[in-house]
DNA sequence: CATGAATGAGAATTCATTCAT
DNA sequence: TATGAATGAATTCTCATTCAT
C-alpha cells in the first residue's frame, strides 16, 4: 500500500513532467493529468493539495535531477574551463530533449505559487555555474567577474539558445552537436575571454597554443 | 474627436502594458485593463478585436520602440566592440525599468496568437546583434563564430540576468549601473574573447577612455 | 427639414429590409442599419424608440405593399380560381427576390415584440386569401372548406416552398417559372379540388375539360 | 454511474426542448437549460461540446423520432391517398402538442451550425411526403405533379396551419380534430385533385367509410 | 439635430476543486 | 481509497442604447 502510493505519486508526477515538456503548462490540466497518470482526478488531490503544488514538486523535482549531474561536473578533477564546458553541454543536451520542460522553467507561471519554485530552481543552477566561476577565478583561469551575473548569463544564454520553439524536432543530430558546442563556446569566450577554445574541440590543450 | 480616439487607444495599451509589467499575462485581463485605462470592457473593443491582438499590438509597440534605438547603436560609427557593449547596456538599461515586461518577452503565452509576436520580437532582438556580429567578425574585429547563437545568447543572457523578479525595485542607482554593465562585459567578452573589459570594473570612466 | 427627417426615416426602413433580406435578423444590427442608412446609430433613435419598434415598422411596410397588390388582384373581375393562382403567382414571384426578408416574415423573431407584428402580418395575408376563398365558395365555384386553415396552408405551402434556403441565385428565370407554377398548381389544386388546372397553364377553359 | 450519466444526458435534452417549446431558442439559454435540468452550467459541457451542438441534438432527436413514426405510415398497405392522410394527421397532432418546437424547426437560427441540422430535418419531412407522393402517382392514384414542390408545400402548409402561436393551449380538442382533419383534407385535395375529401366535414365518421 | 464613442448587462465557455458513491 | 460527475466562479466578448459634444 505504501508501495502503491509512492507508485501513484510519481506516476503522476511523471505524467505531469511529460504534458508540461510537449504542451507547456497550458496542457498541463489536472485532467489531463489524471488522463495521463491512468487515474481519477481526485485521486491527485490525495496526493497533491493543489495544482499549484504539484507543479512546484515537478520542477523541484526536474532539478534537483539536473543538479546532481550538475554538481559532479562542477565537482570534477578537470580544470574550470573544461568544468564549466561540460556543465554548459550536459545541461544543454538534456534541455534539447524536452525544451517544453526547459521553457516552462522560464515561463512565466500560471501561478504565483510556482513562481517561487521557479526562482528558486534557477538560482540553484546558478549556484552550479558560481561554484565553478569561482574556482576559476582563484586559481587564475579565469579573469576576475561577477559571478552572480556570469552564472546568470550563462542559465539564460543557453535557455534562450536553446528553447525557442523551433521547428519541433527534427534536426539531425549533427546539427545538434554543432548548436550545443556553438553555445558552450560561447560562454566559454564569455567567461574565460578566451577566443578560440570553442571551435576547436580539443578541451585540455594549453591556453599557450590557442589563438 | 480625433483626439480623443488616439487617446483612448493610447491608454489602452498603456495600460495593459502596465499591467503585463506589474503582474505578467495572468493579470491583463480585459477587465482589468479596462479599469486601468478608465473605461467600460466594451469601449477596449472599439479599438482592439481580441485580448490576444492587444497583447500583440503592446509587444510589438514596445518591440519596435526598442529595434529603433538599438538599430541607431547598431548602424553608429564606433567599432563593433563598442556598438555591442552600448547596445547591450542601452537595451539592459530600460529592461530594468520593466522587468515583468520584458518577461513577458520570454514567457509562456496565454493564447497561441501572442505566441507569434513573441516569436518575431525575440528574431527582431537578434537581428540587431547578428548585424554587429556580421560586422565585426567581417572587420576582424571577432573571431569566426556562429551568429545566430551569439545573438540568441545575448538576448538570452542579459534576459535572464535582468529580469529575475526580485523585490519590485530596491536595488540603488549604483547597483543598476555595476549590474549593466557586468552584464555588457559578459556580453563582450563573450563575442570578442577578449577578457579586457571585464576585468576593469571601474563603472564610471568617460566613454571615450574605454574600448 | 421635414423633407430630410422623411428622407432619413425612409432610408432607414429601406437600410434594414435590405439587411434583413440579405442575412436575416441577424445580420441587421442597429450599427449596421446606420452605416447602411448613411447615418450614426444615435441618429436612428431620433426616429424609432427602439429596434424592435424599427422591425415592426420595415415588416409592416413591406406587407402593406403586399397587401395592397394582393386586395388588388383579390377584388379584380376573374372567376376566384384564377384569381386564386394570380395571387399566389404575384407573391410568390416577389418573394423570390428577397428569401430572407419573406423568411423573416416566418422566422421566430430576435425580439418578442416583433412577433406582435409578424403574426398580424401572416393574418393579412390570410385574410387575402379567404376573401378570395370566400367568394369562391359562395359562388360554386370551390367546394365547401375551412377558410381560415385553407387560407393559412396556402401561407404556408409558398412560404416553405419558396423560402428554404437553397443554393443563393443561379437558377434561371426558367426554372423559376415552373417553381411558382408548380406551388399555384398545388394550391389551385388544393382549394379547388380540381387536378389538373395547375399543368396546363390556361386559365379560363370551362370545367368539364379538366380531368 | 452509466444510469447517471444517461440520465442527465436525456434530462439536458429534454429540458432543452421543452425551453425551446415554450420560449424558443432565444430562451433556451445555457443557464436556463441547466437550471431546468437540475444541472450547474458546466456539467451540461460534459455532455455536449457547445450550445449549437445540444441544439443540433435537441432537433435531430425530436425529428429521428417523427420520421421514424411517418415512414411506418408511408410504408403501410393502405393506398396512398390514406397514406398522405394518416401521415399528415399523425405529424399534425403531435406538432400541436409542441408548437414552438415545431416552430423552431423553421425558425431563423441562432446559431448557423444549427442551420443546417434545420435544414437536414426539413429535407427528411419532405422525403416522406415524396415517397408518397411517388407511390401515388406511379400507381395512378395520382397526378402527375412536381413531388418535390409538393412535399415541400405540405410541410409548409400544415406548419403554417398550426404553428401560429395563439394562446398557449386554451383550444379544446374537438377543434383541434377539426382543425387536423381540416388540413389533412386541404392537402388531400392538393395532391389529388378530388375534391371529395373536404366537402364532407363529418369528423367522425369510421375510418372505412372514407376513400 | 447629428454624431459615434462609451456603457454595461448579459451570454457562452473553462477548469480547478469537491464529494457522494 | 478511488472515482469522476458536478460545481460555479471567473473570463472573454457582444451589442442595444445613451449622452456629451
């Protein structure tokens, strides 16, 4: 029974997630909700009080997934370039699977409520891209910034980069590749100040060699 | 009589800008609006046929007022460097004063006919920073490096440092301006690769000491 | 000046019959009649209290001319069989011109108050018929029946077979013919019991041709 | 829960049309309807997607059931002089039990989707009448006439005949006899062309004694 | 007298939430 | 517990009528 309802909350979560990534929160109804989890309405409400809170317990929940992966790049061995590289291109292969979910991050919410899980989710990507700013500032790699708006800039040039509606799929994989290093380069240039890195993938050659 | 209609349709949009600004999508509704701008719900369809094409007429209205001025930095004598970082402190600049405006830019919209307009607005934005980009990788002046996603990034990024609605206004004058232009220099270093900018944070040089 | 508010008025009736006749009720909004009329909304209520009042008044007025060359044909020197199809023929021909305002004639009314006037209508054009089938009878010439139902079917069998809406004009005048001739012969046939009258278009042979 | 959900459907439908009867379609508000069905307003969109398509029900429903009366009479063994007859009396009767029902299915619509269910149910009365009326004439019982006009003046004039909206009920029923049979003999005679039908107006007279 | 902008009372529809079964 | 039908407040849009100019 405990089995059971643990079951049907994450189904419901899961559902929620999925109709938030294709259709936005417009899609996201309850009854579609119910539709898609394979149960009532009202059985949400035993599990979520309000719409409102399940909306916040999917993008929490979407992030702290995010944060994870995030925080071992930021945790790694490699330098700060290459750390904060991989960061930007794990974060950004992953928003191009489901830009619905990655948009509704940034959307503006259909409740108040959701707004505060909202920031609170972005600020905590931000604190990702900090940790790793100021690694790179103390050991010399990167020049001296404010990492509060680094670590911002980097969250909304990829998300702008990278979620606007295009055409829905399609795009071949190499594309993608070539959109997500186009866009790591780019805050790569932006916070090492480093021209070149990003074109040539080579992440660990010495910065003497680089134009 | 003239006068009058001018008027009233100018408050309109006024109006519901203002209400966009303050509470996004959600708190424009016709009623509201109508309030707002001093008249009945029906007088509003007078002058506009649809919710939806009043948000369209206040997005593209506020667009186009922004396209003019940065067109000018644009198309200005100075080096691409310098058009860049204006551009971008000059569009930064007034998005402060509306936050939840330029939000609304981004955001997820209510009706899929507002959708359309966004979408134009944000390729409008980008254009503008594709033609300095095209310049000045032409002058030698940046690195080879993929417009498009350096223009989305830019967008994107000054964005998302910009608008994350905090408390409505607080933040002091001196805040503002180090706040700008941190985010110029992000900008900068970011299509330039050259990490100059950046490090001199010293926020209030003559502009002609600068490049 | 009491030229013009003639003038005015008579626009006004001649505005609204013609919208009622081109998209019904429906389309004859109180906006649309002053553009038509070539004046303001408020100018109408100078001359008709409200809209149910101006219906009232274009559907009285069209079936006064109807009535009065209908009592025309009613009174003239023919037998009443032939005077019987003559009127039909004459109303329905008319009729023809503008379905929609003869529809409007029978269709329920936007307004309770135009009913009043809509069912006076439909006595009017009764009471043409069974002056016409009251002679008949007196004289021989039709066998005895129920004026007032008689009168009322024949209304009703024009109406319907005349009214419905079918494709907007196309049909030749041909065609035409043969329908207004075939919904006389139809009536002729049902008030005189007489079968073949209808077919064989004389009007006037005796009797004892007829099968 | 089935038993529920049915039930409601068909407490919709007939609050429907009985609003319909009484008041027409301007009545037949959705409020209205749910109010009569002992229903809130949304739970009607459970049940139907729009007020166009419950009207659309209301009238195809009404006239399946018509049909389905008038085509057993069309079908029976009797000649088809008495099958007109019986058809005519049988829809006139029941027409007098709803008039403004009736009335609805010629009035303007409000709605154009409902237009053409309208327009379905005429064309459906009126392929009764026909299948008689080719019946009639192929076996000589008949004329030869236009079975299209003919079936179209038929609904026509028994509509006309009774439809007219005079006090609600008030007419006691050895009228309404007379008045079926009055219209039933008018379009007797029309169809066939003896005269013998009216002439006689004894109401009750057996069946078999007629032709 | 004429104008036509403004009014505002409706009417249809949506959807989160509740609650009897 | 689960169900899903029912609720009803909220929202957009319409159009006859009024009234300041």
């Amino acid at each position: 029974m405990e089995e059971r309802l643990a079951d049907n909350r994450g189904r419901i979560v899961l559902a929620t997630r999925r109709l938030i990534a294709e259709g936005g929160f417009r899609e996201a109804q309850m009854a579609a909700v119910a539709a898609a989890a394979g149960l009532s309405t009202g059985a949400i409400y035993r599990y979520f009080p309000s719409k409102a809170e399940l909306f916040v317990e999917v993008l929490t929940e979407a992030v702290r997934h995010e944060i994870v992966i995030l925080n071992a790049i930021a945790a790694g061995p490699e330098d700060a370039t290459t750390r904060l590289r991989l960061a930007v291109e794990s974060f950004a292969q992953r928003a191009l699977e489901g830009r619905h979910l990655a948009y509704a991050f940034i959307a503006e919410p259909v409740d108040p409520e959701v707004e505060a899980a909202r920031l609170h989710s972005r600020r905590a990507f931000g604190d990702v891209f900090k940790a790793i700013l100021r690694d790179g500032i103390a050991g010399g790699e990167f020049p001296d910034q404010d990492i509060d708006v680094g670590a911002a800039c980097i969250v909304g040039a990829f998300t702008e980069a990278l979620v606007r509606p295009v055409a829905p799929t399609a795009k071949a994989v190499a594309d993608r590749q070539r959109l997500v290093s186009a866009i790591s380069s780019f805050c790569v240039r932006a916070i090492t100040g480093a021209a070149t890195a990003a074109r040539r993938r080579a992440p660990l050659r010495p910065r003497s060699a680089r134009r």
